[in-house]
C-alpha cells in the first residue's frame, strides 16, 4: 500500500485539516525556521551566543527532519507520536533558552510563534490519529 493511501485510510479526527493545508503552512514555517535558526547557529558559531544554547535549536531539527520518515516511511503511529513530542518540546526548551541568553535574539522567539502552535497543533492531531487507529 503506498503512502498517499496508507495515510488517507488512516482514521482521524473531524477537524483534522485537509491534506492541501500541510504543504503551505511546512512552506512558511521552514522560511521562518531558515531564518531564525539559521541566525542562532551564526551566532553560535561566532561565539557569540553559547552552543548549549544552539543545541535545543539543533535537536528540533532532527526530530523535526525524522518526522515524516517516521510517519510515512514506517508508518508508525505511536513512534510518529513519540517523535512529534520531541518536536514541542525541544521547539521550547530552545525558545525558553534564547529568549534568556540574549535579549537581542528575542525576536527569534516571536518569529516561531507560529510553528509553536503549529507544532502543539499537530501534536494534538498526531495523538488523536495514534489512538484512533490502535
């Protein structure tokens, strides 16, 4: 069964979005996490800015990334969960640690805004898919 199948087979929840909304929101908040991220690796790379503050910032990447293999690769629900947890939390521990290492790189924060919600949104959708098809 290929992927498109598998997933729209999958039981989900009456306010799940459609399909078409996943590509376009991705598109806006991978624009808005070039940025950002991309601004706290420089820094941290110049030493302005402690790696360990980098490090949350580099961790949501990987989960992030590992995601959709998880996903739609293993099409492995209760890993696909586990994973998007990371996600959040990671997304928060790097918002919480710029926001206290450097009051010039808060905009970083506001900037990711979005994908927080996003994030917890998607969460909350992965977990109801999860438990609505075990």
């Amino acid at each position: 069964m290929n992927t498109v199948n598998w997933y729209s087979q999958l039981v989900k929840p009456t306010w799940s979005p459609p399909s078409w909304v996943f590509g376009p929101v991705w598109t806006v908040l991978y624009m808005i996490i070039a940025v950002s991220y991309g601004t706290v690796f420089y820094r941290a790379f110049t030493g302005k800015i402690s790696w360990f503050v980098a490090l949350p910032f580099a961790l949501n990447l990987v989960f992030n990334i590992a995601f959709t293999p998880i996903q739609f690769g293993l099409k492995n629900n209760l890993l696909a969960t586990v994973d998007i947890l990371l996600v959040v939390a990671t997304l928060v521990w790097a918002l919480v640690a710029v926001w206290q290492a450097s009051p010039d790189l808060r905009w970083v924060v506001y900037a990711n805004i979005p994908y927080l919600l996003w994030g917890l949104f998607a969460t909350v959708l992965q977990i109801s898919i999860t438990y609505l098809n075990s």
